[in-house]
C-alpha cells in the first residue's frame, strides 16, 4: 500500500514525506470531500498548518481539487483519473446532503462551458446541488 501512495505523489512530482503518505492514505478512504476540520480529527493532535499545507501541495499539484460547498469551510477531495483540475477542462457538478453535511463529486455530470463576455476571465466555476443524499432520505 505504502508503495502505491508513494507512486501517486511521485506522478505529481510530490516529495513523499511521511505525513503527505498518510494524508493520502485517509484521502483514499474517504467517499466524500473532507475539510481541514475534519482530517485534522482523524489525526488526533496534529500540526494543523502542516495538514493545510500538504492539502495546499496536493491541491497545486492536482492531486486534490478543493470545493465550495457554502459551508464555510472548503472541503478536498481527491481527484479522478484524468482531471486536469483546470476550470475550463474539468468542470463537474458537487452534490451537499443537508442532513449528515456530506460533499461527494459527481464527475460523471459535467458543467456545460458558458461563453463569458471577452472582458471577463474565469478562474473557477462550481455548481453545488443541495439536498438530502440517498441514505438520509
């Protein structure tokens, strides 16, 4: 297991240090976004800048993608086989369960490219759908 988080950073040219490899590992088991929040107590005491900034790495690398739920907090989740994490490429639709406060991507549903007036230069785009998930229903 160890060495095939190790490959994942290695493909994003990302230095594996311990705490980045064991991030990883709690990414990869989660089924939906998490926050910072949240990371930080599946870590117990931890160094809170140090798991921002790995998150920060992994979200500048394109390993992670962070998403706006309205929540307040953003939350990470990792990214598909393929995402390019680029607003004009890979624009998918987020879906927030009011009920249990869950954020899962749903990369299948992709965001139609809107044509902006020249003037104007997109960054980021999110379209969050908001609801009651399937086992809170």
């Amino acid at each position: 297991m160890i060495n095939q988080l190790e490959g994942k950073l290695k493909e994003r040219s990302i230095r594996p240090t311990a705490m980045r490899l064991l991030v990883l590992e709690v990414l990869e088991k989660q089924s939906s976004a998490i926050s910072l929040t949240e990371l930080e107590q599946t870590f117990g005491p931890s160094d809170r800048i140090t798991l921002y900034r790995t998150l920060k790495t992994f979200e500048d690398k394109g390993l992670v993608h962070s998403i706006n739920d309205g929540t307040g907090a953003p939350r990470y989740a990792l990214c598909e086989e393929g995402c390019e994490c680029d607003y004009r490429r890979d624009m998918h639709v987020h879906f927030y369960c009011r009920a249990c406060n869950q954020t899962v991507c749903l990369p299948q549903l992709k965001i139609p490219a809107i044509a902006l007036p020249e003037d104007l230069l997109p960054e980021e785009a999110s379209l969050v759908i908001k609801g009651l998930c399937g086992k809170c229903q």
